[in-house]
C-alpha cells in the first residue's frame, strides 16, 4: 500500500494571529538549530518559515531569550548554530572524559594555519620560505585530516604545485563568520596564540577587503 505524502509545511500561517504566528516561527527555526551540527544558512531557515518573516529579527529575540542559558546561537561561517558558550568549555569537556586540555594544535601547526588564513590560497614553499623553516607534509596533512585546510588551485610557479586554503570549518572551529572577522597579528601575538617559532617576525600584506 503506498504511503500517503506529508502534507506540505504551511509557511506562512497566514490564519494564525501574528503573536502565534512569530512565536510558531521561532520555535521551528529553534529546532533546526538544535538539530543541526552545523551552522545553518540563511535559505535553509527561509524555508521553515514565511516570505514576510523578518528572520535578522526572529534569531534576535530567540538570542534574547537565551541570555541567561549555558547556550546562544552565534553568527559562524555564513550561517547560524546553537551552541555552548564558551565559558563551559572546560566543563564539557572534563564530563566527556577529555581532561582540561585547551589546545589541540602544536605550536608549528598554529603558525602554519595562521598563515593559511591570512594569505590563502598560498603553497607550502611559500610559507616555508615565509617562516625560515621547512613545513612538512605530514603537518599539512595534519591540519587537513581536522578539516581545518584544504588544497585550493595550483600555484602557477614552477612545478604548478598546490595551494592550500582554510574551509567552512576552520571557521566553526574559530567561531569565525567570514575570514573578514579574522584578529590582527598583534592581537594573536598578545593573547599567546600565536608564537612564531624561532623568532620568525610575520609581516602578512593582506588587505582586509581581499578577504572573502
């Protein structure tokens, strides 16, 4: 017996008051959040919900009514995601039986990925001869198995060898919207994150406009 197809979502509730009408909007574009491990995008919430819903203003007031929770939807990678906030880090992760470590990069996989950010797409080469230092395949392959870089086009120098860019979730990871939302070197530097080795001084030419 064939099964009978779901009736279609009523998006804009148009026979709702408009109290109920908001409040019905809410709590779906609550649940795809919840149910999401990812940020989720604009056009997958527009979906749930109506032509005439101002959606800027509906995650702001969900935002509103999380302000006393361990919780919050934070704007990351083009998209929206309910999410711990960051002062139960160390909580969540000594219940999950992880210890109180804060960091899983080594010192060498922090300054190559810094500079992935800053001056992708860019080649191995080139930040080896950034750094004074050699950078490894198996640190780049490092940072590609935590999905925090990929490879990108290929270099048109000589030997037209790969490019590497940071992805969607170097973003999650950082809490990052758009690379636009990336610190300044001398930020990083203050609050320890970024420690050259050997002494390396980073002079990165990139104009905030150039990132995408």
């Amino acid at each position: 017996m064939a099964q009978k197809s779901a009736e279609p979502l009523d998006t804009e509730l148009a026979d709702l008051p408009q109290a109920l009408r908001w409040r019905e909007w809410r709590t779906r574009v609550e649940a795809v959040l919840f149910a999401s491990s990812e940020p989720v995008g604009r056009d997958v919430l527009t979906r749930v919900v109506g032509r005439d819903c101002a959606l800027d203003l509906l995650i702001e007031d969900i935002s509103a009514e999380l302000a006393g929770r361990p919780y919050e939807i934070a704007r990351i990678a083009g998209g929206w995601q309910l999410r711990t906030r960051p002062q139960h880090a160390v909580a969540i992760r000594v219940a999950r039986g992880e210890g109180d470590a804060t960091r899983d990069l080594t010192a060498s996989e922090a300054l190559v990925l810094t500079i992935v950010a800053y001056m992708q797409p860019v080649t191995r080469g080139a930040i080896s001869r950034l750094t004074g230092l050699e950078v490894s395949r198996d640190l780049i392959a490092r940072l590609h198995r935590q999905a925090l870089i990929a490879r990108g086009p290929r270099s048109p120098e000589p030997g037209a060898p790969y490019t590497y860019v940071t992805t969607p979730g170097f973003l999650a990871q950082f809490g990052l919207e758009t690379l636009r939302d990336l610190p300044d070197l001398e930020a990083l530097e203050d609050a320890g994150l970024l420690k050259p080795a050997a002494d390396v001084e980073l002079d990165l030419p990139i104009a905030g406009e150039d990132l995408g």
